[in-house]
C-alpha cells in the first residue's frame, strides 16, 4: 500500500469518527433539551388558573391545560407552588422548567423570560363590594385603599395609570385570594384583577362583589414561560397548544373552568 493509500484511508477513519462523534452530541443535546419530566411553577391561590382544592390537591385551568400538553409531548409533570414575586428567580436558577399561571406578557418580563404563543386574553379591572357606589371610574380611586397582588400585571397596571397617583393606600398581596377577603371586610376599597379570578370569584360567593364596568386596564395576553434558551421546549409546547386549539380540547377546558371559551385565543391554530 502505498502513502497515497494509508492517507487515504486515515482521513476516512478521522472522518467516520467525527460523524459517529458529531450523532452522539446532537442526540445527547435533543434529550436534553426535551425533559422526560416537566416542572411547572404557580401561585396555588389563583383561582381559577391554579389552586388547591378542599382535598389539597392542585387544580384548576392552567393545571388541566399543562397535564394535556405533557401527556401529548410524552412528558411526566409536577406541579410546583412557588412565591410567584420570585418567579424568575425560580426559573432561572432551574428549579421549575415552566411558568404556566395565567402569567402575563410583558415588556418587562420579556428581558428574562421566553414565552410561548399566546393561548388566553384577559383584562385587569377595579372590583368593589357589590353594594359600593363611590368608584365607577378610576379617577375615583383618589383617596381611597387599593389592593394588588405583589409583582402581579395589576399592580404595574396601577403604578403606571394616572389613577395610581391619586389613591390614598396601595396594599400588596402575596395572593388575590388573600385581597379579596380584606376587601370584603373593608379593609381595601377596591382590588386591581385579573377578569377570570375576578369572575370566578363572584360566582362563589354571588353578590358579594362587582367589576367596575369600563375601568379596564388594556388587554393581558396569557402564555407559558420559559427560560430564555429553553427554545426547544417552547417550541414543543406550542405545536401542542396549536392542537389542542384546534381539535377543541382547550375549548371544553376553558369552558369547564370559565362557562365560555370567548378568552382562548386562537389565532395560532389556523
């Protein structure tokens, strides 16, 4: 054999162990990418998004939605309640994979976050005791107490209004569930909420409470959040939510919770 051959035939060697190596790496990196088991961080006192039952289990719309999702992507899930002022703290430092809480986009959230496609739309509005006829406009919160869940899309709502300007008292919550008990004993005048929890929660405790019609705060887009070079994750979710959209499960899951799918935004699963 002459030098031309054993070149030849070297190179050959060098190549084949370079294309076994270079599989190996990108099948090692897929599997990574990709969990066998997803993490998904909430506030367990979100109803009707996320919430513990009277058994103490995690329920609710988001719950439903993300169990869906995971089953079609062949994934385990747990459920993780998590101080939701901390929440990117928590994804960041890869203790949940997911923040699937009817979890607003943002600007601001955008620097450190990576969501997907946008699956609901809500509003924050001002809600009051059913029998309060002082506020029916945000200019009539000058003077009076307001409360807010901590670093919620409410409290910045509220912070960046005109109307923020003016109230006597702002008081941060670490859950709604929590702002709504001092508003119906009158410890708040008002709540800036999300319209699904504030819905949801009329409906169980009916005359108790009332939105303020015409004092929304914009339009929230809700969509899950992940790390920012989590892309391969996101990407799978979103082809799911797209079916699911689609075939009409997120439509039954949506009306289970809410009584309509009129917030589910579709606009991905043309």
């Amino acid at each position: 054999m002459n030098w031309k051959k054993i070149m030849a035939v070297g190179l050959a060697a060098v190549s084949m162990m370079v294309f076994v190596t270079g599989c190996g790496s990108d099948t090692k990196t897929a599997n990574k990418e990709l969990p066998k088991k997803i993490v998904i961080g909430l506030d367990d006192s979100f109803p009707p998004m996320g919430f513990k039952d009277d058994k103490g289990e995690i329920v609710g719309l988001d719950i439903d939605m993300a169990k869906e999702a995971a089953k079609r992507a062949g994934m385990d899930v747990e459920f993780k309640a998590i101080d939701w002022s901390s929440k990117e703290a928590e994804l960041k430092s890869k203790k949940i994979d997911a923040l699937w809480n009817g979890l607003t986009v943002s600007p601001e959230r955008e620097k450190n976050i990576l969501f997907s496609n946008t699956y609901m739309k809500d509003k924050q509005y001002i809600v009051v005791r059913n029998e309060d006829e002082s506020i029916k406009s945000k200019a009539d919160l000058a003077g009076k107490v307001v409360g807010v869940q901590q670093a919620s899309t409410g409290e910045s709502a509220l912070q960046n209004d005109p109307s923020g300007k003016t109230v006597k008292e702002t008081k941060s919550y670490a859950d709604f569930v929590s702002a709504f008990m001092d508003l119906g004993i009158g410890r708040v005048d008002a709540v800036i909420a999300d319209g699904v929890i504030a819905r949801y929660l009329m409906t169980k405790e009916p005359g108790k409470y009332k939105i303020v019609e015409g004092t929304d705060y914009g339009v929230d887009n809700f969509a899950v959040g992940f790390r920012k070079d989590d892309t391969a994750l996101r990407d799978k979710i979103n082809g799911i939510l797209a079916e699911m959209k689609k075939d009409g499960t997120a439509d039954k899951i949506v009306e289970k919770w809410l009584g309509s799918s009129a917030d589910l935004d579709k606009s991905d699963a043309k």
